[in-house]
C-alpha cells in the first residue's frame, strides 16, 4: 500500500491504537503529526518513526477545542506542505454507571472524544477543500457505540456519534472526493487491560511473546493494535477512494462492516395509532422480537 507524497494528522498517536496507526501510515510512506498530551510518548513516536526512515513531527496538546486541531493543521502545513489524511483517534475514559456519573465525568469523555473529532474533521475538511484534490477523514469509534456498554454512557454516546458524523459527513464531503468512514477497533491496549476476563490471556502475551489465544483473535475479534492498523491505511489509500460513509470493524483476524441503523419491523394503522392500539399489536400480536444490546460477553473456549 503506496502513501508516499501523502500527509497524515493522528490525534493521539503517542502510544496504543494511535501509536500502530501513525507507525503504519509512516511505513507506507506518509509523512505523519503526532499528536499526543504526553510530551515524552509523542516525542518518543516521533524518534521510532525517524528510526526506520520515516518523517514525523510532534504536536503536544489535548485534542477538544478548535484551535488544537487548527494548530494540527498548520503543523502539517508548515512541516510537509499540505494535508491528505486525518485520523481522530484522541480518547480518554470516565467509566461510572448512571447514578454515580458525574457532570465532568460526562463533559470530559464527551469532549475529547465527540467535540474532538468534530473539531479536528472540521479543520481537515476546511483544509482539504481548499487543495481540491480530495482527503480521507478515518474517525475512530467502538464496539461501545455501536451496542451500548456497561458503566460507559458518555463513551458510548460519543462512539455513536461519532459513527453518525462519519454518515452525515460522507454525504456533505462527497462533492469534494473526501471519504469519511469511521472504524470500529478492538485491540489489546491499556484500556481492554482493565477488562478482567481479558487480562491475564494479554499479560502472557506481552511477557511471553506469545500470540493471545484464537478464541480472542477470532470469536471476540480482538489482537494486538498492530493488528488494527491496516484497516487505516487501507481507508487512506487511492485503492479506498470508493468507500465512505460505513463503519468498519478490524481485530486480531476479524474484519467486519458494521450495518446502519434501519427499521426492522413496519406496520401500518388507518388513521394512526393510540397507546391502546399499540398495546395489542405490540403485547398481543406476538410479532416483534426485541433488538439485543450491550456487548456480548466473551466466550472463552477451554476454560
């Protein structure tokens, strides 16, 4: 996969799924902005991209408002001339059920996550048309915004939105050959570490070098974050030109498209419905078997 002469932005590419992201585009020939709040892992990114030949600079600063992703911009700008790629990968978490969650709890994933992306897409987008010759926006949800999750209301809101962006993004940059797609990964990082069915099967594997065991690289779709970065480079590409406006799932060996959301049942009532009306039809027609939610639990072959 051939990216040279392009320019990638990833927010939050210090360490993790940001890190694999920026390491492969650089790879494939991209130059790349690092961005990250932690000084060290972006200058730390920075330093193992140079070491294998690639060409990166830093940008330390918390993805959220408007001008950090105008200052990404300009610092692809004034270090490589333009701009082709942007990834919104910056996330943190604020994990509480409901009733404990705090108004900052919320504010701040929010923030990060769903202001951020907007933001830095916006940026992008301004830029990208400007150079009239097309861009990929790649923004990065999660299983949790597609199906809900326990104790992450506000990551799970923002995730879902940000699959909602992608859509409606798609259609208003069509005119511009600018994708926007959204990708759904699920990877071993310091976030699914905190996950205690998964995290005694990554610590072997990081002490070990061992590969995680199929029924996580398969059944549950999740690897290393290496395993995540070919989708975004992929999605970067010229071969890519003709997909926007779709989630994408990538995990250990699994890829996937996510579908959109569509009504499942229709049913039509002269005149239309009172509450009575639809009582009998939905508790005593029988007809309708309830949509799951939440992400499924895993099931761990062997134990």
């Amino acid at each position: 996969m051939e990216l040279s002469n392009k320019v990638a932005v990833v927010t939050g590419s210090g360490r993790g799924l940001g890190l694999a992201y920026v390491t492969a585009l650089a790879k494939a020939g991209a130059s790349v902005i690092v961005n990250d709040v932690d000084e060290a892992a972006a200058h730390a990114a920075v330093d193992h991209i140079a070491s294998r030949g690639g060409k990166a600079k830093a940008v330390v600063s918390p993805v959220g408002d408007l001008a950090t992703a105008e200052s990404l911009v300009s610092a692809a700008l004034e270090e490589f001339g333009r701009l082709d790629i942007m990834v919104t990968n910056a996330g943190i978490l604020r994990d509480k059920v409901l009733w404990k969650m705090s108004e900052e709890d919320f504010d701040d994933v929010i923030d990060v996550h769903l202001k951020g992306t907007f933001t830095c897409a916006r940026a992008a987008a301004i830029q990208m048309r400007k150079q009239g010759s097309g861009g990929r926006l790649i923004l990065v949800s999660s299983p949790a915004g597609q199906r809900g999750n326990f104790g992450q209301g506000n990551y799970a809101a923002a995730k879902a939105g940000i699959v909602s962006m992608a859509r409606t993004w798609a259609l208003e940059l069509a005119k511009s050959d600018i994708t926007v797609n959204a990708v759904v990964p699920v990877a071993a990082t310091e976030m699914t570490k905190t996950i205690p069915v998964f995290a005694p099967f990554i610590e072997e594997s990081e002490l070990t070098g061992s590969p995680l065991p199929e029924w996580m690289r398969k059944g549950e779709g999740m690897g290393t974050a290496e395993d995540a970065a070919g989708l975004v480079v992929f999605l970067a590409s010229d071969e890519a030109s003709g997909i926007t406006g779709q989630a994408i799932g990538i995990g250990g060996d699994k890829l996937s498209l996510w579908s959109h959301p569509t009504e499942i049942v229709r049913e039509y009532h002269e005149g239309g419905w009172t509450a009575d009306g639809i009582a009998v039809s939905w508790i005593l027609g029988g007809s309708r078997e309830l949509e799951t939610f939440g992400i499924p639990a895993p099931k761990i072959v062997g134990s």
